[in-house]
C-alpha cells in the first residue's frame, strides 16, 4: 500500500449523503476572553455586552436558518441541510436501475487553447458559476447522495463524479445560477475512472470552456466551483497547484490526479476546477484528510485532470460506454542509463501485441511522445482509441523499430 495511504485517509469522495430527518442546527462557538477584569462599570458593560451577543447569536442563528429554508424551498427542498452520515450503497444496486438517455455520436467535447487574458476572480466566478450545477442522485430508501457537476454542452450534457450516482434511483441537476431544477438521465458511467455523464432536456445552457490540464505547474492559482456540504450553492475557494501528477489509490484504484490547496468539502465532488483564464482544467473529486502526531492534514484536495477525460467523455456521449484502448501487454517502468521507457514483461495470447511485442522489448515513444511511464503510454493510447493504429518507437536488441499496432478495447 502506497505510504500515504497508510497514514491517511485517502477514500474521502466529496458526494454529500444526506439521510432524512430535519435540518441541524447551526452552533456558533466563541472563545471566551478570561482575562481579570474590574468590577463596578465593567460589569454593566459585560452584561450589555453579554446581551448583545446573544442577540447577534440568535439573529445570525434565525437569519442562517432562513437563508437555508429559502434554498431548500428554492430547490423543491431537494438540497435542505440535514445532518450528513454515511450512508450504504445497496448491494444489489445496478446502473440499470437509473434512467438512461440515448447516446449521440454528433457530439463531441474538446479543449480548448488557453486563453492569454488573466481574469481577476470575481471575473472567473460570473463566467463559470452559470456552468456549474447540484447533482442529486435520490437513493430511494430516504436518502440521497448529493454533489456537484459540469455543463459540457448547450443542450445539456453534464460530467460529474461516479460515485455520486452510485445506488441511485433518479437523478435531478440544478443549476447553480438560478433555481432551475432538471431530472436528469445517465448516458455513460467508468466506475474505475470515476466519471459519469448525465443528460437533461434543456436548451440554452452555458458550457463550460474546457482548458488544457497539460500547461498547469506547480504554483499555478486556480479556483473551485461547486457545491459543498449539498447546500452550499456556488461557493469557490482559491489555491494553487501543488503536483500536477499525483498517482494516489482511491478507494483501492490508482488515480492519476492534480493536487490543489483549493478547499475541498463534501459536495464539492464533481465540480469544477479553473485555471486563472476561467477555463476548466480538472473535475474536483477527492481529498486526503486524517491526523498525524495530533496534526491535522488539510489542504489536499484531488481532482481529475481535464485532458485525462476527454477520450472518455466523448466515449461515452457516442455510445454510451466506456472502454481501454490497449496493446495486449503486461508491463513495467525501466530505467536504463539515460533511457526511460516501458518494459515488456509478456504479451497476451489472441491481442495486436502477441506477434509483433516480445518479451524484453522497451516502448520509447508511441505516436512520437515519449513514454516513460506507464500514465504516458496509457495516455497516447486513450487518445488513439479502439480501432485505430499506434505508432511505437521500440528499443530491441540495441536498436530502435519503428511498430504499428492496433488498438483493441480490453472491456470487450
């Protein structure tokens, strides 16, 4: 097991399960001032101070209980605050319990260029809040799993985290920037990748502008969109880039991620990450929190990189499903002197790589990208597709061959 998943608490998804009940009280807690104090005046000036406070305390307390009330009637009472547990995914529960949409092969997603204009915040928050929604996934027993998502297109394509979907029954989107309520459809899902894309009957909708993943460094500013605590409509937070590859088990699965300091709560799952052009690079979707030698850790949050789901997205909007372009092989990272690549350990009987792979072969490069690592391999493979031709630069026997091979879909 990876050394920080050993020390913390790597599971943490950001869907917010809420169960049935009424909504939770808000405490406010202060520190009190113990200093010694003179008697006499000081004392009527506590006690007008005493009262006051308590006047503000039970005023922010009604006025924050009316501003969660007005949400919950505003959103058919589908995001009320209710107390948060965890809540079990039945069993049984199948996809196919959820309503389908029809796949359409006319539509595709990409990214865009990134822009040169930097926006200031407040700029990024009017251009991408109208792109960003609350997915509800209502779990049929009294409970419901609640997030957030992306508007791909105008007629209402939307990405957002699997496992926000997971046991639902019905889904229902609401937008961000309005009131507007939606039920929504699933048209593809990758458990592994955590993605899902769901489709609502609405025209008109602000897409979001997807910007490359790939130009982020470390020390970047980037700012997520979401929803956090399943009520918190809209909020953002700020931070930086702090690894732009970050290989992390989730839930037992290696994940490529981004790494951001930006705040990331339950909720947030799903949402959206910007660069500093308004632009989405990565989809939020987990954080790393627990303690250690009594030191909380904090400021880990998790997001898929927006590059990483495009061939999948598009996958998925066409038919439906979604897939992994693959050689046939089982392999491994090498270092050799100045050459990195990845080792063929074998081949896989009945695959493209069976007659032209062989044990000890070292792929440099596929399409003219370098390979070092198996993310790198795997990506050029992913952008490739099924069906389609990869151009290997391999090293055997001291030499570099230049190898086609097709593609084939490993899930099939």
């Amino acid at each position: 097991m990876n050394l920080i998943q050993e020390a913390f608490a790597v599971s943490n998804h950001l869907s917010h399960r809420w169960p049935q009940g009424e909504p939770r009280p808000i405490h406010y807690h202060y520190t009190s001032d113990r200093r010694p104090r003179r008697l006499g005046k000081a004392l009527l000036v506590v006690s007008l101070c005493l009262v006051a406070a308590a006047a503000l305390v039970f005023g922010g307390y009604l006025g924050m209980v009316h501003l969660a009330n007005s949400l919950a009637d505003a959103q058919r009472g589908s995001f009320a605050p209710r107390p948060s547990s965890h809540v079990e995914v039945n069993a049984n529960w199948d996809p196919a319990d959820l309503p389908w949409a029809q796949p359409d092969p006319n539509v595709s997603i990409f990214v865009h260029d990134q822009d040169t204009q930097v926006l200031t915040s407040n700029q990024i928050y009017d251009q991408v809040l109208p792109s960003v929604v609350c997915v509800t996934a209502d779990q049929g027993n009294g409970s419901a799993s609640v997030g957030s998502g992306v508007v791909l297109t105008q007629s209402g394509y939307i990405v957002t985290n699997f496992h926000i979907i997971q046991g639902g029954v019905s889904l229902n989107v609401g937008l961000l920037s309005s009131t507007a309520n939606y039920d929504a459809k699933l048209v593809g899902y990758d458990e592994e990748l955590d993605l899902a894309v769901l489709k609502i009957e609405a025209q008109g909708l602000v897409p979001a502008r997807l910007g490359s993943s790939d130009q982020l460094s470390v020390g970047d500013s980037v700012y997520a969109i979401g929803n956090p605590m399943g009520y918190l409509h809209g909020t953002m937070t700020e931070g930086i880039i702090s690894s732009p590859t970050r290989t992390i088990q989730v839930d037992g699965k290696d994940m490529n991620l981004l790494q951001t300091s930006a705040a990331l709560n339950s909720g947030n799952s799903g949402g959206a990450l910007t660069n500093a052009y308004g632009q989405v690079v990565g989809i939020t979707s987990a954080k790393i929190t627990g303690v250690e030698n009594d030191t909380v850790i904090e400021g880990l949050g998790l997001v898929i990189p927006i590059n990483d789901t495009i061939p999948f997205l598009n996958q998925m909007i066409h038919t439906g499903q979604s897939f992994r372009p693959s050689l046939g092989i089982l392999c491994q990272e090498v270092q050799m002197d100045d050459t990195s690549g990845v080792y063929v350990v074998s081949t896989t009987a009945d695959t493209p790589a069976h007659e032209a792979l062989l044990e000890g072969d070292v792929i440099l490069a596929a399409n003219g990208v370098d390979t070092p690592t198996l993310y790198a391999l795997t990506r050029v493979l992913n952008d490739t597709g099924v069906g389609n031709q990869v151009e290997l630069s391999v090293l055997r026997d001291g030499g570099v061959l230049s190898i086609s091979i097709t593609l084939y879909d490993r899930l099939t």
